[in-house]
C-alpha cells in the first residue's frame, strides 16, 4: 500500500491509495491518516483508483478518519473506485455511507460546494 498526498487546493486535500488496505497495512494507513488529522484538515479527496484490494480492516480505518473529520465539521468523499473496491463497498453497505463520485472532479465540486 502506498499513501500520496496531492498539494491542498481550494482547502481539499486529496489523497491516493494504491495497493492493497487490509489487514497488514491497515496499522501504517491510520498512522498516514492520522497525521493528516493533525492538520486539522476539513475537507479530504480519497482517491482509490489505484487501491486493488480493501478488506474489513480498510474499511474500517476509512470509517474511522471520517467519523473524526465529520465531528469536526470536516467532509470526507471518495472518487474513482475501482470495480473490484466499488464492489466491496456495495455489499459491505459502505456505499451508504460515504459519498463515492466516479471522478476526482466531481468530488472536489461537491467538497467545494
């Protein structure tokens, strides 16, 4: 797994995730998310278009970042999933619960709007 952040814009920060979110690198992604908490960032773009596989233990680490983020007033959204990871949302019921846009683009006008 492999955590990039994208310069802020417009007080989005967008982050990719490539690999693998699961139980091995769950530990490494909070820690990752964490110091972007610590920023006090509100707004935050998570790119999966280059995440091949999320398991429970991802899931959950995404869940929580967005718990954190939301009770400081904060949005979290989700952009270019990949079918196999879009999948996974869907059955796990987590399509519900985040805000998932096909594009980047849509995600930062919706976070913007």
């Amino acid at each position: 797994m492999n955590i990039t952040q994208q310069q802020q814009q417009n007080g989005i920060i967008t982050l990719n995730i490539a690999g693998r979110l699961d139980a091995v690198t769950a530990l490494d992604a909070e820690k990752e998310f964490e110091k972007i908490l610590q920023e006090g960032s509100e707004q935050l773009l998570v790119d999966l278009g280059e995440l091949d596989y999320i398991s429970s233990a991802g899931l959950r680490v995404l869940l929580v970042v967005a718990k954190k983020i939301q009770q400081n007033g904060g949005k979290v959204v989700l952009a270019e999933l990949t079918p196999n990871v879009k999948e996974v949302f869907e059955i796990s019921g987590f399509s519900s619960i985040f805000k998932i846009f096909d594009s980047r683009e849509e995600a930062a006008v919706f976070l913007e709007g």
